[in-house]
C-alpha cells in the first residue's frame, strides 16, 4: 500500500536499545535501596501434601533474621487459583510455602533450614489420563478438574473408556465441555480420505532468561515494586490484588522485562512476596529468585494428549474435524490452551462441521499458562503432517490443500462461528509457495545424500493479534515537546517504541521532539493493553490513534480561539497549527502555553468519563502541565482480529544419528499494514527459532514415581541455542490492510512461533516418507528408533518424558 | 535452588536432591553480600573461614582498573562484580555455566563469571560489558552493530552476547557465519534473537 508516513512503517532505533548494548538497562535486580534486607522462599520437596504444622520458632532466634512470611499473612484466592504461598496443602515440587527476611540471603537459607515443616504426604499425578482413570489419584483434595468457567471437580471416566481404547488409542470419556457447528457426522460421509490419530504435546518451561526477581520497599503508605512483567498499567490491578492494596497504592517499576513468553502477562503472585515482607519488617526486601527457584513459579506451556479426526473431499476441503483434547494444567486452573486449540482448528482450516471435546486435568506438576500461542501452536504442530498426510492420499499438492481451506476476510470462527476483521492466510500461501522456491525445492523432498535425508515442510499459524477499548494519552508541553504516554509493558518487542510512533506522525512531530513516558506508574501512564497476545502492536497504534485525533481536535481549537474562525479551517503543519487558507499560525509551545491558561479539559483537569480509573489518576498527574490528550479507543471493531502466519522450512535429517539439521526457513505474514519492518523481522525469525525449540527440543520431565521434574533449567531443558537453527530467517508480508484498523496493523508474536514450529515437524515426517510421530517434541530417539523399526521408548500416551 | 528439603519432611525426593544442593550451596549462600557503595556486609562470625586460610582482601584488576574488595574464599566473580562492585550490567540467569548472561572476559579469554572463583581472577585482566565502550564513552564497533541490526529483543542476554562478540572479533576479526555462531554458541537467548546477534556479528567483522 502507498505509504504516505513519515514513522509508521519506517525502520528507527529503538531508544532503549544502547541501555541494552551497554548493559546499563536495569532489571528488577539490578536496583538497590539503603537498609535493604533479602529473603529466601521456602519450596516443597513433595509433589503433594497436606501441610500440618510449621514450626518456625529455631528459625526466629538465628541472628539476622527479620521476619517470616507465611499464608496467613497474605491475601488468599479462593481454590483452584494460583496463591502466593501455599496454604493448607501443597501440590507440587518448588511450590512456595512461605519466606524468610533476613539481613543477609546466607541467614535467611540457614533459617530456612532450621524450620520444621510436619507434611502428610498425599497421592499425586503427573499424567492426566492416569487421574482420569477410575480411582487414580487426584492432583488436589478437592478435585482433579477445573479451568476458567469449568469448576473445580472430580472428573474419573469409565474403565469401559480405558479398556476400548486399550494401550494404543486415545480414551474418549465423559468431557467437561464440548461444541460442536455444523453436521459433523454428515462431513465425514462426504469426505473420501479421513486421518484419525491420536496425539501427544509435550509440557514445557517458559525459560524466560530473567528470573522474576521483586524488589519492594514502603514510602507514604505506597508500596513501591520493581518486578519484571510483560505489561505495565494492565498489571497494576491485578498486581495490587496480591498485595492487597488499592491500585493507586502501587508505584510499579517495570523499564525493562527479561522475558516473558505469556508467563508475566498480569503480575504473578510471587511480586507479593517481597512487598508484603518489606511491610512486615519496615524495610525495602530484595527476593532475588534463583534458576530453580524460576523453573517452580515460571510457569509452563501445557501439554495435551488427544484425539483428532478430519475428513477431507476430493478436492482437499475438510468436511469435517473432530478433536478431543485433554490438558495437563498443573494444579492451579490457570491455562486456557485447550479452548484456544479449538479455536485455531475452526479458523486456520475452516471446517465445514467441527466437534470439540476437552477435559484440563490438575497435575502435581508446575503451573501452567499462556505460552506465545497457548493452544494454537500445540495444535498446529500436530495437524500441519497430518494435512500432509491427507494431501498425499489425495494426491494434491501441499501448498493446493492447505489453500483450498485457509481463511479469508469472510471466514467464521470458533463454537459461535463468528465473524473475523480480516484475513489472508489464502494471499500469504500463494506468495509463500513462489517466495520458497517451491515447485523446485519440493523435488528434494526425501533425497539422500549419504546418510543424511532432506525434508521439506510447510507450517501455519494463528492468533488473535488485535484488540480495543484502551485509553491514549499526549501531551505537548510549554517547551514543544510531545510527550507520548505509554502503559504497555517493555517485553522486548520494540513495540512500545513502534507504537509511540503513530503519535508523532500523524502530529506532524519529528521523532527527535517526542518524549516516551513509560516504565514507571508516577510518570502518568494510561490503562493500555496487556503486552500479550499478540495485541500490542495493533492495539496500542489504533489507541494511539484515538488520543491523536482527540489532540488534533484541541490543537486545531485552540488555534481557532487564538486566532479566530472554527477549528475545522485549521490544519496541523510540521509542530505548527496552520490556518487552511495560509497566513495564520500558532506553534505547539504557543497551543500548549494557552491550554495551561485555558485549563479544563484542555490542561486534563478534566477528563472523560469513559477512561479507566487508572488513566484518570494518571492525568491527574500531569494536569496543568500542558495541552492533554487523554481518549478512550472506541472506534469500532467487530469480529476477530486474526494474524496469520505460514512458513516453510528444509531439514536434513542424519540416519545414523536422528540429529536434524535445519537448512532454511522462511515465512509469509498476514499482518496488515506493517509498522516496523525491522521490529516485525525479529519477531518473525525470533518466532522461528522458538518454534525450533517446540517442534524437537524443548520438554518437560517428570519422575512419574516421586513427581520430581527433572529438566530444571536451560541445558536439560533444551532451550535452543545458536547452533541449532539456520543462519538466515528470510520473510516477506502480504501487506494488506486490516478494514476495521484506523492504520490497518495486525499483530504477529504468536502465530510466527506456530508456523515457525509446525513447519518442521512437517519437514521431519516429509523427510521420513510421511511418518507421523503425533508428538512433540520430535527427538533424535525417536526418529532413531523408527528409522531402525524398534518400537518408541515411551507408552503411545505417554507424557512428561522424551 | 530450593531449601526446603531439609524442612522436616522424610520423604525420598528430599534426599535425592541433597547432594546438587550441597554442591552449589556455597554459590548461593553467597548471596548474602551487597553492594560495596553503603551497604553492611552481614557476616556471623561463625561462618567466616578461619583467619589466615585465604586473604580476603584482594586487588582485582576491572575494566582497567585496579579495585581492593573483600572477597570471601566461595565467592563467584559474577556475585562480586554485581554486588561488590556494583557493575550490574553482567546478569545472573541460570547461575550455573549454561547460559553465558554472565560472560565477561578474562586476560581476554571468555568466561562464566557465575562458575568462576573470584580468587581465581587476581592478578588477571577483567574486563566486562561496562568495559566494552572506550573509555571517553564511545562505543565498540560491536555495540554500534547491535544497535544497528536491532540485536537484542528482551536484552536480559545481551550483555554477555556483547562481551562474547568482542572477544571473538578479538581473536578472530574476520570470522565466517559458521565461525561466527561457534563463537557466539555459549551464549543462549530465550527469545530467539540469534538472527539478528549474527548479523551484528558480521556487520561488526566488517566495520574498520
């Protein structure tokens, strides 16, 4: 599309990028306060227990210490949601129990270690089926099922279920929830090939590279907390809940966030921990959080074992899809992944007919939660060979298969079928197909040389990258300045900088004239969106967006107040309003100056009354200190709001040893408008390598007989390094504008990982003739093992292990 | 690490954990210390080595410069660098060798500072991120490529990128793109930014 912006669109260096390269960008533990103490958490050793005393009296007479902090002196939630510490009954190995303050960390482990804990162990589980199981454990007294709107209960089907499945099937029991569109029954008659498998996904760490470290201290009955978190403003109420304060008693510093993957996106409990001991002991309490420590509270992409069944007509259209999938959530209801894989299954494919069946079982193993694509790239992973698969059966091609059922601007979405604001997944394969070279690199598909065998694959993936209804907030100073107002989070994306450029350029403002607020809730940040799902480079421009044009509104006002006529014959001109017919103009320093006289609404003394109460306190901040903009995005949006990715990638895979060697990788990406080229590559080839890491690396392991996790950290963990992805990442965009984005921008974080990862898994089953492994990850054992024709090391359902 | 395993439970998991525990409990207990700018090193008596085993006050030389600190005998060269020194541009991810967040330099020669010896580091060049610029504040030809391929996302790691990237650059200015991720391949990056960290790599082999 014509790009007639001077920023959006453009590349530009990030402003917090040198504080990076220097190593000055401080993180929640790089800050230290006079007086400060630390503490140390007490874990559980025991996958699940009941908690019948704590003794913590040898622990208070060592010198030193300050200060214990256990459940009952913290705001509890009601069960199955994730606490602070735990309280009654403890459900899994690095579960905090309680905290210790002392003057030193070495003091507060001695502590820890002089604190007699009485436990009765219980049953645990870390295998849903195995909970599933009529009289098999469950992972909670109270029972072993719950997610959001599933309450907590006991779930056991029947031993008729287990035994027809027998050792090799997926058992299909009572669900705890199901829907279903169209006639799936009728789908799969019509169709002439039908793929029905089983599935395994694997569970898997966030790793992020910062441990979540806090930081707390009191000032003025404010509490004061630097933690590392994806989001900022969006935090700061849920934040608070675990404090147990108002919001406006939260100063929250967050400049910079060590990773986050979904898994910092509201504040987590743990923040809690030092601000309340800070409390407790009336002096500032660092918690610094070791890599153990981090892989007990990080949180976990869950892992799923299921069903799937597809129909597919001669031409390759699904008629018909079937998917049942049982989660392993961890103990606390805090993953959704299982809704949204549905949900991924009804957009990227388009079924005619769809059922969808899911129990999420508690497990005795970490939290899980939102993990950059929850749901939807487990799922793609998973179907993108089997599409394969049905491809070859019909004898079409890849690319022609996965056209034919890919969304367009008039595809319906989920349960409800509802309506999306755009898409073109159909555009990206069409270009992805000429851009990979495709009908000449497909030939190499399963050629040897020596022992080493080359596969070609093709993945998608999808999430909703785009939503509404948040507050922007400018402000132009006496001295000329725009000061852009920013509560998104600084997760790594760049995006709060690409987005803060919307303002600028439809200000007609030079970037070197913009100052970002952000990082700190006493610079006056508005209530912005989550930095998650994907949402932040759409939503926060089109919020941008809103509090521009409420800016231009004021400007071309108080123009029109300084020098006569209305507001409409004004126009804004490079950081000058300009009379329409020429001649007459004032600077923005000079409509500034006059909105301090003016006041009102002008100044932010007043403000509307559809902003968030955390803007409101914001403005009230700044008021009176220039010409304010504060405007609640309310331009309409209806339906979803879909990025969509596609990617195809070449591997070789070495017979001898199983290792697979990526050769190439490149992606095409439904956005809609891009705004930072540059920033939109990172996430692309990031989004890639991640996906290098889901698709035959990354896992959980657990001891299915003591429930202790074994893949602590990043080596056993298998976090991805330099050496296990390609040299070059290469990508283009369809460039199509979203109609129902006042700019057109879709975000992209998420579906990239799920394209990134899927298309490997399918270039490891091409390059092995179609084999599908039905799990991830796709280790070098188990293509060892069927290349040998030995059976797999683990049971068909097997979870938790490699 | 966890604690907890020594808190009154009998059960098995506990003692499987005890002997990790016991091998890195010197590294966590020297948490304990704080920034040498105002701060009181909380020390019981009971824990101190005996006198005279080790000399504890020491001279390292950092960033050019010669420091005295007091350096306990367990000490790791990340913990005094960060909470003696106060140069916190040198991060702590995995505490434990996997992950290079930490990676400064010694006599030019990359290193873990999280699994090395302070006391090991007397008498040696160390040099870390916040010695990487010139000293009137320029930056090294590496920073500027970073700056300039968009290097870091999150930037938790890219201290210790940086610090690697100017040590292989040293011993190797013109490196291939093989060479290149070999050299860089200690140094993990959660978010998948090796991409753009090899291309700054390149682009900095190439500048003068």
């Amino acid at each position: 599309m014509a790009n007639e912006h001077k920023l959006i669109g453009k590349d530009f260096t990030v402003p917090d990028i040198e504080a990076k390269v220097t190593g000055r960008a401080k993180y929640s533990e790089d800050f230290r306060a006079d007086n400060m103490a630390f503490c140390k958490t007490l874990t559980s050793p025991i996958p699940h227990a009941k908690i019948r005393s704590i003794d913590t009296s040898e622990a208070l007479k060592i010198p030193g210490v300050l200060g214990i902090l256990t459940a009952d002196d913290v705001p509890q939630f009601p069960p199955p949601a994730q606490g602070i510490f735990a309280k009654d009954e403890t459900f899994y190995v690095g579960e905090p129990i309680l905290a210790v303050a002392a003057e030193s960390e070495e003091i507060a482990v001695e502590a820890i270690e002089a604190i007699k804990i009485d436990f009765q162990e219980l049953p645990h589980v870390v295998d849903p089926l195995e909970s599933l199981f009529p009289g098999g454990p469950n992972a909670r007294s109270e029972g072993n099922v719950a997610a959001g709107q599933i309450k907590l209960q006991t779930v056991k089907w029947d031993g008729a279920d287990f035994a027809a499945a027998g050792d090799t099937k997926m058992p299909l029991g009572r669900p705890a929830e199901e829907w279903e569109y169209g006639d799936v029954d009728a789908g799969f008659k019509k169709a002439k090939v039908i793929i029905e498998e089983n599935f395994v996904s694997g569970t898997m760490s966030h790793n992020c590279m910062e441990p979540r470290t806090a930081f707390a201290y009191w000032q003025g009955g404010k509490c004061f907390l630097h933690g590392s978190n994806q989001s900022h403003t969006a935090a700061v109420a849920n934040i608070s809940r675990y404090i147990g304060i108002k919001p406006d008693q939260l100063v929250f510093i967050a400049e910079y966030c060590g990773g986050g993957f979904g898994s910092k996106i509201p504040g987590y409990p743990n923040m809690a921990i030092a601000a309340l001991l800070s409390k407790k002991i009336n002096r500032p309490v660092m918690h610094r959080i070791s890599r153990y420590e981090e892989y007990g509270i990080g949180s976990a992409r869950p892992g799923f074992q299921g069903y799937i069944k597809m129909g597919f007509a001669p031409n390759g259209k699904m008629t018909a899809a079937d998917l049942y999938i049982v989660q392993e959530s961890g103990p606390m209801a805090t993953a959704g992944d299982f809704r949204a894989a549905a949900g991924a299954m009804s957009l990227v494919y388009q079924p005619q007919a769809m059922r969808f069946r899911t129990v999420p079982v508690l497990t005795n193993t970490i939290p899980t939660g939102a993990q950059r694509g929850p749901g939807e790239n487990q799922l793609v992973n998973m179907i993108e060979p089997m599409i394969d698969q049905a491809a070859r059966q019909l004898n079409i091609d890849r690319f022609d298969i996965r056209i034919i059922n890919a969304p367009d601007s008039n595809a319906k979405f989920g349960k409800d079928q509802g309506p999306v604001t755009s898409a073109f997944l159909k555009d990206a394969l069409v270009k992805l197909r000429t851009f990979s070279n495709w009908e000449e690199r497909k030939k190499r598909s399963g050629q040897k040389n020596g022992t080493k065998v080359t596969g070609i694959g093709i993945g998608q993936g999808y999430h909703s990258a785009g939503s509404n209804g948040f507050d922007g907030l400018l402000r132009i100073t006496p001295d000329g300045k725009l000061h852009v107002h920013t509560g998104v989070g600084n997760l790594g994306t760049h995006s709060w900088a690409s987005t803060a450029r919307v303002a600028p350029d439809l200000l007609n403002v030079a970037w070197e004239n913009t100052v970002i607020e952000r990082g700190d809730t006493r610079r006056g940040l508005p209530f912005n969106s989550p930095q998650a799902g994907s949402l932040t480079a759409s939503t926060q421009s089109r919020t941008m967006y809103a509090a521009a044009m409420d800016m231009k509104a004021k400007l071309t006002d108080i123009a029109a107040q300084m020098l006569g006529g209305k507001a409409d014959d004004y126009e804004l001109a490079d950081e000058k309003v300009v009379h329409k017919g020429g001649g007459k103009s004032i600077t923005y320093r000079q409509a500034a100056q006059k909105a301090i006289e003016l006041g009102g609404k002008y100044s932010g003394r007043e403000v509307p009354d559809e902003l968030n109460p955390i803007t409101k306190s914001s403005v009230a901040m700044i008021a009176g200190s220039g010409l304010i903009a504060a405007a609640k995005d309310m331009l309409p949006r209806v339906g979803t709001t879909p990025g969509l990715t596609c990617n195809v990638a070449e591997v070789e895979i070495d017979t001898e040893t199983g290792v697979v060697e990526i050769k190439e990788c490149m992606s095409v990406v439904d956005v809609g408008t891009v705004l930072f080229p540059l920033g939109l590559g990172h996430q692309i080839a990031g989004g890639q390598i991640l996906g290098i890491g889901l698709a035959h690396l990354e896992r959980h392991l657990y001891d299915p007989k003591l429930g202790i996790p074994a893949a602590v950290g990043f080596h056993q963990g298998k976090v991805p390094t330099y050496l296990d992805v390609p040299p070059n990442i290469t990508w283009q965009a369809v460039e199509k504008a979203d109609p129902q984005h006042p700019l057109g921008i879709k975000g992209v974080g998420e579906p990239s990982l799920g394209s990134g990862s899927s298309c490997i898994v399918s270039a490891i089953a091409d390059a092995l003739g179609g084999h599908l492994f039905n799990r991830t990850p796709v280790t070098a054992d188990m293509i060892l093992n069927h290349l040998s024709g030995r059976p797999p090391a683990h049971k068909p359902l097997q979870v938790n292990t490699v | 690490m966890s604690d907890a395993d020594k808190t009154g439970t009998t059960s098995e998991q506990g003692r499987l954990r005890a002997t990790r525990r016991a091998v890195i409990k010197g590294v966590i207990a020297s948490g304990v210390a704080v920034s040498a700018v105002g701060y009181v090193v909380y020390e019981r008596t009971a824990k101190r080595p005996a006198a005279g085993s080790v000399e504890r006050l020491i001279t390292l030389n950092i960033n050019g410069r010669d420091r005295r600190v007091d350096v306990a005998p367990h000490e790791t060269l990340a913990h005094t660098i960060r909470y003696k020194l106060g140069l916190t541009g040198t991060k702590l991810s995995c505490d434990r060798a996997e992950c290079g967040a930490c990676t400064v330099m010694l006599d030019g020669v990359t290193t873990y500072s999280c699994s090395t010896l302070t006391q090991t580091a007397r008498g040696r060049k160390i040099t870390t991120i916040e010695g990487i610029a010139a000293p009137g504040g320029g930056l090294h030809k590496v920073q500027k490529a970073m700056i300039a391929e968009l290097g870091p996302q999150c930037g938790f790691c890219t201290s210790g990128q940086v610090v690697a990237a100017v040590a292989l650059l040293n011993r190797n200015p013109h490196p291939t793109l093989d060479e290149a991720r070999r050299g860089m391949s200690g140094n993990l990056c959660k978010c998948g930014a090796y991409d753009h960290y090899l291309k700054a790599v390149m682009r900095a082999s190439q500048e003068a």
